[in-house]
DNA sequence: GGTTAGCGTTGCCTCTGGGGCAACAATAAT
DNA sequence: ATTATTGTTGCCCCAGAGGCAACGCTAACC
C-alpha cells in the first residue's frame, strides 16, 4: 500500500541534506551503514536509484531529486496535521454530535451551547432532535456521542451522566378559564380538560399513557402531536391545556404566556430530564465537558424539581 | 521527524475500511493482535485517539477522520510520484546533463539531439558549451553527465566512452588565393598563411602550439579568439585560413563556402573527438543510450579520420 | 607517484521488537 | 443466562534492524 517507509525516507532526506553519508549517520545517531542499507532498500522498494555515491559524499539523482520535494511537501502537510490534532487535543476545535429531545432545544442552544461557544470556540456541532426514543436510539447506534431526554429509562446500553427530577406540570394560557383552577390538580380534574398531548415515543407522551392506565381514565385529547410548537400555540391560543415538564416553556412563562399549575398525579412526578450517552463507549474529551456546561447552565438540570 | 509509521498507517486504513480489526487483519495476512497493537502505537505517537473501539468493530474518531483524509491523500500523491519514477525508468523522461566542445554544438544538436529525440520524446537537455577544458572540468566536477571534447588529454578521473580520429585540416575559402594550394599542405607553407586561430584551453589551441614548438615556428596568427565563428566567418571572408578539424564545419563544406586541405604535419593529425564520463561515476540510463546515439549519427565519431 | 584520509559498502554478530498463539474481558444477540 | 464475536494482553519466538570492523575505492596531499 505504501510503499514508502518512513524512517528509510527520514535518512535519505537527511543524508541529501548533509551531502554524506557520515554525517548524516552522525546526525541521527546511527552506523553509516544503517543509513547506507536504509537507502539502498527505499531505492529497492521503489526500483529507482535515488543517490549518486560519489568520492566525497552523495547527491541526489534526478528521482532523488523529485522524491526528495515530495517528501518535503509531505512534511509540511503533515505539520499541518499534527496542529490539527493538537487543535483537537487543546480543544480548540472539535465536532460534537448531540441528539436531543424536542423540549431541550430552547434549553441546550440559549444555555448550554452558549457558554460552551464562549469557552470553547471553534467546536462545531451535529444537532438531532426527535423524540426520546429517537434521541435513545441515535445515542445507542453512536449517531450521536451525547443524548438529552426526558423520562429516558434505564437500560444496559445507555449510561445516564446526569438525571434531575423534573416533573410534568399543567400548562395553561393566563388568560383562558383554566387559569384559576386550584392546585394542585388531579387527574380527575385533568381528564375533563380539552388537552393537546405528545404522541407515544416521546418521554411526556409515554409518562401520560402509563398514569391513564394506572387510573383507568383516558384524557381528552383533542390533539396528539409530535411537535412541542403545536402544543404551545395550544395552550397559547386558549384552546386547552397540555402537560409537560416547566423547562420546556420557560421562555413562555417568563413573558407570562403560559403558566403551570402542579399536578397531584404521583405517576406524572416521577419524570426525570437526562443526560446519557452509550455504554462503554470512549468520548472525545469536548463532549466530556460539555456534559459539565449541560449540568450547570440549562435550566433542566439546574432546578432539582 | 516523520511521525506518521506507514505500516501502522496501512493497518489504520484498512481497519476503518473493514470497519473492524480482525476483517482487516485477514485482509492483511496478519494477526488482530498486531493490527491492534499497530494502531495502539501510531495513537501514542500521534497522542491522539484514532479509532473508538466498539461492539461490532472500530470506527474512526474525528481525528482518525482526518488521518483517514489525509492518508488517503497522500496515497493519490505517492500514486503518481511513482508513475513519474515509472517515466523516468522507462526513458519516457529525464534530464540529460551535457557538455559539448563548441566545435560539437551543430553536429550535437543536428544529428545525435535530432535522433535521440525522436526515440526518447520527454527528455530535457541542460547544455553547456566551452572550450576542452570547461567541458572536462564540467565532467570532472559533475556538471555534466557527459562530456564531448576535441583533444582531450588522457587523465585518471575521466573514462572515455569512445574516441575518434578527427585530423586537423586547413580551412580555406574556396574563393581565396589561397585555395589552390597543394596538398598535403606543409608547416613551413602554413607558417606563411595569415590564420586565425583557437585560444588555448581549446583542443585546436593546444594541438597547435604543440607542433609549433616541435617543428620551432609560431603560425602568422592575425586573430586568436574563444570563437569558433569568429574564425568560420574570418575563412569564409578571404581573410586568411584556420586549423580546424573538418566536422567543425560539415555544413560550409557541403554549400561550399569552406573548403579542407590535407596538412602535412604530424602532429596536428593525432587529434581525437572524444565522449567522456567522469571516472567511477554511475550514470542514468538515459545518458548511456546517449552515447550509442553519439557515436552511430555524429559526424565527429562516425567518420574515422 | 606513492601515501593517506575519508567516503560508502559489506560480512558478521547481536539483540531488539514485531508478530503469532492463546487466553481473556467486554458487548450484542439469542 | 448463554453464546458468539469483538478488541486486548501476556508470553514467546524469530526475523530483521543495527553496531562493529574490515574492505574497496577515490581524491587529495606531500
């Protein structure tokens, strides 16, 4: 395949520079005849004589001359390398890829992925969104180094790097009729609500369909999406109410569109955001300390719920 | 100085295209062990990761990425470094390195150039031209592959290739007074010509005041120069006559400007054109054909004198 | 012109280090 | 839980790289 060797290469470079081949073994601190065999091999794996031996010293021939450029040009192409690597090592650039659940966007990008950019610059990032079992399954089949879930359960291929608590909550528009029901809200009171819900495969979604089973009601869903943004215009419009962690609407509540209600459903509490990525495998030291930057500065894994 | 092992490089390659260890090591003949440990070294002196280990193979890691590109790369590279050995092997190129007395330029350039030419399409010529002297320090001194001179001296650093009889003659003007003189002409009749002649350091030069001194009488020189068209013009005006050998002027002879006469003195009839190398040195292909070149359509070797 | 110094090369020997073998740990699939 | 497959590691052996010294050769020097 490569037919060039590299330490033949190293002492015919160094012998056409030094002219001879003593001084070249001197430099490199071996027998001249350790250079003189070396050469004579490189010349015999490429079927060309390479050096001219003269009475003092050797010179390159014409294609000792052309290899002696390439290897030239090699060396700094790899120069270029070696500082791409220490780029990567210094953490000075780098490629991560992240999947992450619909509700985290907001979080990860405003938050995270802001403080990493300012202490990290350089890094450039694969983004995947999708459900929980989307984000699961691109963590499993190394689509993705890094997940973050909500209500991602355990199993043995995935090791959970940080898991907070973080319960569903009722969202409601301020300015609709649900806006004054008493907390907390059980699920008596819940089932008689117009409700946009996520569809199965997302953590929230999953969470509801075990509590509905749990306490053999079924709530009304007017829609089943699996798109967060209808369930905000949703609950926006006035149109009803939905269930959902706070963290995925704190810009919302913050400008006082949406406001959360608690919920008296033990089922609905359990809900845990995490952060996992797939069992055994070894990451790349960015992805390490981002999941440091992902604990301290989103929103889903600061507030213990 | 090259950190970057080829056969470490090779078993890297091959185990991201299998896409695990033990496929490549059967692709490469060898043990998983040795591929592991191949890569495991070109890690360390890399001191980067290249390749994540994992359940069902490897893959690359971002930087093995970049190795991989780079490689790949640098594969294309020596791919065609090789075709140009190829080239130069196969006499499809090279650099052809000369040095040629200036009586030999157009039978040089005419003939042996013109034929080698049409064989060998692809091949340069680096052409130097001077006196016997220049041309031989040239060769002495690698300057020139090869060497082709009138009247060089026999000496321990030069191996001569062949070597002709090329007598000297007069040149004379067939239109002169000079030109119905019988032959062979005699040196007390040419003590009488007004000449123009060869420094010395050219083979003429010396051949000439050699037989001056051995016959005691100094030529009628009324030009001596470093031209030799200095003296083909200074004949061809009806000027006076030279010493010259008769290749030098193939062409005036055959349109008629310049006629020869037989000279009568020994000593200017021992000269010798000659092809030369430097003694010892091993010289390309290229140059060796050369010669057979030389020696079949040059005039200066082809006519034995 | 012989002699000497310096060049690259080669034969011999030593010993390092690459690679085979087999057992092992870890993981995915059954 | 078990099995099959992956990469890894310890052990051992031998090819091959490299040191040593003698050699052949050329160039320069007296």
């Amino acid at each position: 395949m490569f037919k060039i060797d590299t330490v033949q290469s190293a002492s015919f470079l160094v012998a056409c520079e030094e002219g001879s081949i003593r001084s070249a073994s001197e430099r490199l601190g071996v027998e001249p005849s350790t250079i003189s065999r070396q050469i004579k091999a490189l010349e015999t794996s490429l079927g060309t004589a390479l050096i001219e031996r003269g009475r003092k010293g050797v010179r390159p021939t014409e294609a000792g001359t052309i290899l002696r450029t390439y290897l030239k040009h090699q060396q700094s192409e790899q120069e270029t390398l070696l500082s791409e690597f220490d780029a990567l090592k210094g953490m000075r650039r780098g490629e991560l890829m992240i999947a992450v659940g619909d509700g985290f966007i907001s979080d990860f990008v405003g938050n995270a992925m802001t403080s990493y950019k300012a202490a990290f610059p350089g890094f450039t990032y694969d983004l995947l969104s999708g459900s929980t079992e989307q984000v699961l399954h691109a963590v499993r089949t190394d689509r993705a180094h890094l997940g973050l879930a909500y209500n991602a359960g355990k199993e043995r291929a995935i090791r959970t790097a940080a898991q907070v608590k973080q319960p569903l909550d009722l969202l409601v528009s301020p300015t609709s009729e649900w806006a004054d029901l008493s907390e907390p809200v059980t699920m008596a009171q819940l089932e008689t609500l117009p409700s946009a819900l996520l569809k199965s495969g997302f953590g929230v979604g999953d969470m509801i369909a075990v509590a509905e089973g749990a306490h053999g009601v079924r709530l009304r869903a007017l829609v089943h999406s699996n798109s967060l943004a209808v369930l905000r215009s949703f609950v926006r419009e006035g149109l009803g109410v939905t269930v959902l962690p706070a963290f995925v609407v704190t810009r919302e509540i913050a400008d006082g569109t949406i406001a959360t209600k608690r919920l008296a459903v033990p089922e609905l509490r359990k809900g845990e955001a995490s952060v996992f990525t797939r069992y055994g495998r070894r990451l790349p030291e960015g992805v390490t300390r981002l999941v440091d930057h992902i604990t301290r500065s989103m929103v889903a894994f600061r507030n213990a719920g």
